[in-house]
C-alpha cells in the first residue's frame, strides 16, 4: 500500500521480510485450527467439515494478501489487499466459528474459564455491538483515506502493518457482530444487524466514489489506477457485503427451525417423563 511517490528502499527491508512473515502465521493458524478440529471429531464430537474449508481459505487468502503478487498499479494493488484483508477472510474465517472452536478444544480448567469471561465481559459486548464495530470498521477506513495518514504510512513498513492489522482485525469484528454466530455477551437482533450492515455499506460505497474523484490527501496516482482501484473497491465490497446479507438472512430464515429444535423434547426426556406419570 505505497503511494505512487514513494519507492521503498533499504529502509524498507524489515518491512520486506514481514509480509512472508505474516504468511506464515497465517498457514501456522490453519494448521493449528485443522488439528483442533481434528482431536474434536476423535473424541466423537461434531464439527462441519465445511468450516475446515472456510478457516483454510480464510488464512490462505491472508497468506496471498501479506506475500502475493497484487494485480494492477499500486493502488488497484492496495485495493486488492483491502478487500482481502478487510472483507473477505474476516467472513471466510468467521464463518468456520473459530472462537467455537477454541472453547470446545481447550480442557477444563482456568484457561478455558478466562475465555468464557473474557467473551462474556462487559466491553466485548460493547465492542460487538454492530453499530459500534461497523464505526471501528468503516470510520477507520474514512479516516485512512481521506486525512493524510495514507500518505505518512507509505513512508513506514511498521504503519503499514499497524493499518493492515487494524483492517483485519476491525473488518473480523463487524463480520463478527453482524453475523454473530460466536458465543458472545449478548445476542442483537436481525433488524438491528441488517441495519448496520446497510449503513456500513452505504458508507464504504460512498468513500469508494470519493475516491474515484480524488485520491487519498498527499498521494498522487495514475488516473487510470486510480480509477480501476476505485471500482474494485466499490462493486468487489458489494459482493462481500452481500455474501453478509445472505448469511443474515439465512439465519432469519432458520430461526423457526431452530427454535423448535430448542423446544423439542429429547428421546430421553420423553422417556423419564413416562416412568413419572
């Protein structure tokens, strides 16, 4: 994500060596959550192979994003890199429900009691509030693109990674809080999570059209980069926020199912009240 002024030079070699770097850890993680999954189906627990595929994806497209060759000049690269880091692998990876995971396949005892009150604890629940995580989510992006940080992190290799950590992890917390298929603090409903979702949308298509007029304040791109970036992000945020929705709606959709099931009385059950009468 450099500007089209800036050139990298032996300054910038830490910063070479940390996008592999981050590579790695993302293959290390789904290796770490394969095997995870794994012990679960050993011990006879369930868990969709599904969600192995899209953990897997998830980190994969991480990995391209952090050490990939990007298409394009510098900013339809950045673009790629943005709707990688920021909007795809947070859905593939939050979709594979790894916070489930991590929970199921850590032993009773203190470590996993921490984590259940740290996911329960107040300002979790605050932070997964969807209209407080897409502000995290979109404002950042705002405030990246439209005063002159953009332009100053093109200067540092360490801001970079700072900007791209905070993308991920901002992006994951709004895929999160509108999907919210993780054990937190409190459950939001439909309206309120379809609501942030539209706002959020509206936002980030908004800022793709401003930039399609004028880039980031310090930087200067080729037009036509600038162009092609500009549509990436608009019609390529689309379709991940659509891919959102559907999953919003399919849950909206099995919630009857699902409620019947919670009420439905287990064989077992049936069987115990019958030796009572």
């Amino acid at each position: 994500m450099t500007p089209a002024h800036v050139h990298p030079g032996p300054a910038d070699a830490p910063a070479a060596l940390a996008g592999p770097a981050a590579a790695a850890a993302a293959l290390l993680l789904a290796a770490a959550y394969l095997m995870t999954a794994a012990r679960l189906r050993r011990r006879g627990d369930a868990w969709p192979p599904y969600r192995d595929v899209s953990f897997t994806a998830g980190c994969a497209a991480l990995a391209w994003a952090a050490a990939g060759r990007s298409p394009g000049g510098p900013f339809t690269a950045h673009m790629a890199q943005h709707l990688v880091v920021g909007m795809a692998a947070p859905l593939l990876l939050v979709l594979a429900r790894p916070l489930t995971l991590l929970l199921r396949g850590t032993p009773p005892g203190p470590v996993r009691r921490a984590l259940r009150a740290l996911l329960g604890s107040r300002p979790a629940g605050w932070l997964a509030v969807p209209p407080v995580a897409a502000l995290l989510d979109v404002g950042g992006l705002w405030l990246l693109y439209r005063t002159g940080l953009f332009a100053a992190t093109g200067q540092s290799g360490v801001a970079r990674a700072v900007v791209h950590t905070h993308v991920l992890l901002a992006g994951t917390l709004f895929t999160l809080a509108v999907c919210q298929t993780e054990p937190v603090r409190r459950r939001w409903g439909l309206a309120l999570r379809g609501g942030a979702l539209l706002v959020a949308g509206a936002a980030h298509a908004t800022l793709a059209k401003s930039l399609y007029a004028s880039p980031p304040p310090g930087t200067s791109f080729d037009p036509a980069d600038l162009h092609t970036g500009a549509r990436l992000m608009y019609y390529g945020g689309d379709l991940v926020e659509v891919a959102l929705a559907v999953v919003v709606a399919g849950q909206w959709f099995t919630r009857p199912v699902r409620a019947g099931r919670r009420r439905a009385p287990t064989p077992a059950a049936g069987r115990r009240r019958s030796r009572t009468r």
